[in-house]
C-alpha cells in the first residue's frame, strides 16, 4: 500500500515534468526538468543496483553450499561444513500451508461479501473497506505481538507451533487478499450478472458460476503474492516461538517447535563464524529460487486465464 | 386470470402486414397502473399495458421515457436497483409478479430477456445455452439435443455446430447477441424481453436478429424495447409510444405511456398529437 502511494507520487511528479518540458512553462523549465529526470534515473539506478549487489553477493558466496546437505541435514553448530537446513524447510512449508488454507477462504468470503452483499452506503461498511486498507499498512511486527497475547497465549492458546504462525502471517496478509480479491471480482462486468440472474439463476449460483470462475485469476495472482510476502516474514514469527534453533521438523501444524528460512537465515547470519554466513548466504539463495518461483507462477496464471471482456 | 381487454389497445380493421387477432382477453401480461420511484425520483406514471401471445410489442419513445425501466419491471429485474420501488401490479397469465408470494427467480425463469450489449458468459458457446437449464435445475432428457434445438431456433446452428466448444466470445457481435437468444429461450420461457437487442449491431446483423424475431414469434410473446423507428414498423405487431414529462416543481423527467396500439394504426394514424411528432422525426 505505501509503497503504492509512493509511485503514484513519483508518476505524478515524472508527469509534471514531461508536462513542463512539453509546454516550456517556467524559467528555466527544460533545464530543471532535466536536472529532475537525472535525479529519477538515478533513484532507479540505486534500487536495482543495490538489489543485483545483495543478490550477486548472496549467490558468489551461498553458492558452494547449495548442495543436497542443505535439504538432507538439520542445523547444526558442530558440523558447519555439512549443517542443513531441513528443520527450516519443513517449517516453512507448515507455516505457508497453514496460512494458505487459513487465508484463502477467510479472504475471498470477506471480499464477496463487500462487493456483492453489503450495501456501500451504511455507515459501517465503510468504516471497514477503510480500516481493512489501514491494516494493510500495519508494521508486521504489530501482529506478531498480536499473535503473541491472542494466538500463542491468551484465549486461543495454541502454544509456540506452527499454526500459531500461520494464523500471525494470515492477519498480516488478510487485508492484501481481501483487496485483490475485491479488485478481481469488481472487473467481473454487472452484464454478466444481470444475464445470470434474468435466467432464473439464484444471486448465490450466480455468484458461484460466473463471478468466482471469472475472477480465479485476479484471486490467485493476489494471493500468491501474498504468500511470497508471508514466507519472507520473520519479525512476527519470533514473537510467536519460531525459535532459531531447532533440530527436528515439526510434529504437526498444532505441536512441536518450529523454525522457518527467513528465521534460520537470520540466526546463521548473526553468528561470527563464516561457514554460517555461508549457510546463511545458501539460505537466501533457496528462499529467492522459491519467491521466484511464485512470483512466476502468478503471472503464469495470471495471463493464461485471464477473461477478455 | 383476468380477461379485461386492454383498454388502450385500439384494434384497427386495416391492419397492416400480418392480420393480428383483436385481443383474446387474456394478455400474457399485462401492466396495470405501473409507477417507478428510483428513491426519490418518479421515474414511469401510471402505465398501463397488456402483451398479447404470438406478437411483438414494441415500446418506443425519447432517451429517459422510462421504457426500459417498464421492460425490466415486467421480470423484476429492477429488483436488483437497491433504490428502486414499483407500485400498480404486474400480471403474468393474471398473476401478479409483485406479489409478496412470487418468488423474483420463479418470474426470471418464465419470462427471458436479451440485453442491449451481446453479454454470452465467458464460457463456451454449448456451457453459454446450456448454463440456464443447469442452474434452474430443469429437467431435460438430453443436454446435446436441447442445446441444438436452441441453436437451431435462435438461427445460429449451422454456424457454430462445428466450435460448440469454443468461446462464446470467438463469435461475431451479431452472433453473439442470437447466442444469447439461445441461451434466453434454453429455460423455456413463454415471454421474451429484448432491450434495445440491435443497438450494438451493424445493419446486417441487425436485420438477422429481426428475422429471428419474426420467427420467434410463433411460439413466444416479445416485448422489445427499441430506439429505432423502422424496426419498430418493420418487426412489431403492436407499438407503445412513451414521452417524458418535466415535473414543473422539480424539473425531473417522468415517463408516461402516451398511446398504445397497433403498430400500423400507431405510424400511420397516430390519434396523439405527441406520437405524431416523433414518428414523424420532429422531435427525439
């Protein structure tokens, strides 16, 4: 969201100037605009330089431990040559599952009622739609505590498992699933709804039919980005007991200690040893290949279903 | 049932192409003092109409005269305008559909209609015929067989039985707008409303459509909206002519059912002197 609203500042402004050179408004109009124009460039420049510079970094050093000993192995602070990192694989993989069956349902419900049910005009529909938009902008660390007092203690009580990471990472990412899925089901035209509803069609069949089919796109394009949002959590995590060395997966969503990738890279890239820093550097390697991975999917999905109107 | 002839339906000797039959008496349905508020807004006066079987009634007028708000009151799809409010009764073979028993869908199954933008779901063109029987839960022996009988009135079989499974979407807009006469006439209803079905067409399209109409006619009862002039004249047994009336106080536009007719007698021998300037092009 803030990030957002950051581009829409900075396309207002790069507009400005592409107006005021158009135009030859000002003193000295061509001169600032392209003094300005540099200036973008440049911001450009910095922000992928520095992500190539963390990525070639991560990958020149990480590389000579991307071997099978990383999925074969637990952590360990003895071996650092052979240490693994399955305990924190499968730990991620509990936690996503977990967010994912949470999340999916519980923010595609929320979306169809908003766009499809509730009325836009009561008072407290709007108090809604608007604070689901400030939740969106929350600090993650916010819902780990929060995942802390209610989840991990408090009236659910789960304890520090997995799940009670999967339900801190599903509030966190709620909102970003609610709002894609209410842009997906908004470009859903009303002539298709009014066609289904004028042959006899219930407005839940018609909802079920044609509006949800039609906008599986836009709903897993949303909320596959989240998940690759949720995976590379760790603040929130650590408050709800991913704990930074486990040497055993998990028993289940709901017992047993858990660690996660994000949570192990930081615990090895806190240690003064350089083996750790390697494995550290190997761990990132593995979480990137995954978002990628993800992040491609998306769009994968995205442009292969996609309904021209 | 109520056997009322409709009282401003004026049976006329001379009638033109195709001999209609004075009313039976008993309309298909039939409006009866219609008045339609969006909240605040009076937007259709007191309307009253009767359609009769095996004719097409064609409701014509100026931009804002209410008619495709009257047309969508006849299967309540105005029910899905939060604001919108209907007073006087709408009688289908003498039932009210705004009865407080009548269930919205029950009507919706009865009575089709086509909307003025070709809108065939995102589906192929047999799951695009096929999607009304299945939602409705109909009864049909044999899924292939009635999509083709569907396909085959709506003129559009030979074109398309060799793609059935392909987008609706692949046909052109004419096409696609008969594809969606299939899909209307897929539940079996005996009305059919059309909204402005040809406005989105080009010419040859347009004269494909009104063929199928006269076809159509045979077996259903259609109620077209239309802001074309020579279609109504071409394709319509019976024409309504609606007007739009300022309110002196709030200067919103009410509309009103000016005359209603036989088509030839409203072209022809208009009795409103209203009718007579717009059919004759002098104002709308």
């Amino acid at each position: 969201m803030r990030t957002a609203r950051r581009n829409t500042v900075a396309v207002d402004a790069a507009r400005q100037v592409t107006l005021s050179q158009l135009d030859g408004s000002g003193r000295g109009g061509k001169w600032k605009g392209k003094v300005f124009s540099a200036v973008l460039v440049a911001c450009i420049v910095i922000a992928v330089a520095t992500l190539a510079a963390v990525l070639l970094h991560s990958f020149v050093k990480g590389f000579p431990r991307i071997d099978l000993n990383l999925i074969r192995n637990m952590p360990s602070s003895l071996d650092r040559t052979t240490s693994g990192m399955q305990s924190a694989i499968f730990g991620t993989i509990y936690v996503m599952v977990g967010v994912a069956v949470t999340v999916v349902p519980l923010g595609v419900s929320a979306a169809i009622y908003l766009e499809e049910f509730a009325d836009k005009n009561r008072w407290y529909v709007r108090f809604i739609e608007l604070n689901i938009q400030n939740l969106a902008a929350v600090p993650s660390i916010v819902f780990g505590i929060l995942g802390l007092a209610f989840i991990a203690r408090g009236p659910l009580s789960l304890g520090f498992v997995a799940y009670a990471g999967s339900l801190t990472l599903s509030l966190l990412v709620l909102p970003t699933i609610i709002l894609t899925t209410r842009e997906a089901i908004r470009a859903v035209p009303s002539s298709i709804r009014q066609a289904s509803m004028a042959l006899g069609a219930t407005q839940w069949r018609t909802i079920w039919k044609q509006v949800l089919p039609s906008s599986v796109p836009g709903i897993a394009t949303g909320t596959i980005l989240s998940l690759s949002r949720a995976i590379g959590e760790t603040a929130p995590l650590l408050l709800v007991g991913a704990t930074v060395f486990v040497t055993y997966n998990p028993d289940g969503f709901f017992s047993g200690a858990f660690t996660t990738l994000p949570t192990q890279i930081f615990s090895w890239a806190t240690r003064p040893q350089d083996e750790f820093r390697i494995l550290a550097a190997a761990g990132i390697i593995v979480l990137m290949a995954v978002l990628l991975a993800m992040n491609s999917f998306a769009i994968w999905i995205r442009n292969k279903f996609t309904t021209e109107w | 049932m109520t056997t009322t002839p409709h009282p401003k339906a004026t049976p006329h000797p001379q009638a033109a192409r195709r001999s209609v039959a004075p009313p039976t008496g008993v309309s298909v349905m039939e409006t009866v003092g219609l008045n339609v508020y969006y909240g605040g807004f009076h937007a259709v006066h007191d309307v009253d109409l009767g359609f009769e079987r095996n004719e097409i009634t064609a409701l014509i007028g100026p931009s804002g005269c209410g008619k495709s708000t009257v047309l969508r009151c006849l299967n309540r799809m105005n029910d899905l305008i939060p604001a919108a409010r209907v007073k006087g009764q709408v009688k289908y073979h003498g039932q009210d559909v705004y009865a407080a028993s009548v269930d919205p869908i029950e009507v919706r199954r009865r009575i089709g209609m086509v909307f003025q933008k070709p809108n065939p779901f995102p589906k192929s063109i047999y799951d695009n015929v096929a999607y009304g029987p299945r939602v409705i839960g109909m009864k049909v022996p044999d899924m292939d067989d009635h999509v083709e009988q569907c396909l085959r009135r709506a003129a559009l079989w030979d074109e398309v039985k060799d793609k059935l499974k392909e987008s609706g979407y692949s046909l052109s807009g004419g096409q696609q707008q008969r594809l969606c006469i299939a899909r209307a006439i897929a539940t079996q209803p005996d009305v059919i409303l059309m909204d402005e079905p040809c406005s989105a067409l080009d010419p040859i399209a347009t004269g494909a459509i009104e063929d199928l109409m006269i076809q159509l006619r045979e077996e259903y009862t259609i109620i077209i909206v239309t802001h074309n002039m020579q279609q109504a004249a071409r394709v319509s047994d019976r024409t309504a002519f609606f007007t739009a009336r300022p309110d002196e106080t709030t200067g919103n536009r009410t509309g009103l059912l000016v005359e209603y007719g036989l088509t030839s007698q409203i072209f022809e021998n208009p009795s409103d002197q209203r009718t007579e300037d717009y059919i004759s092009g002098r104002f709308g």
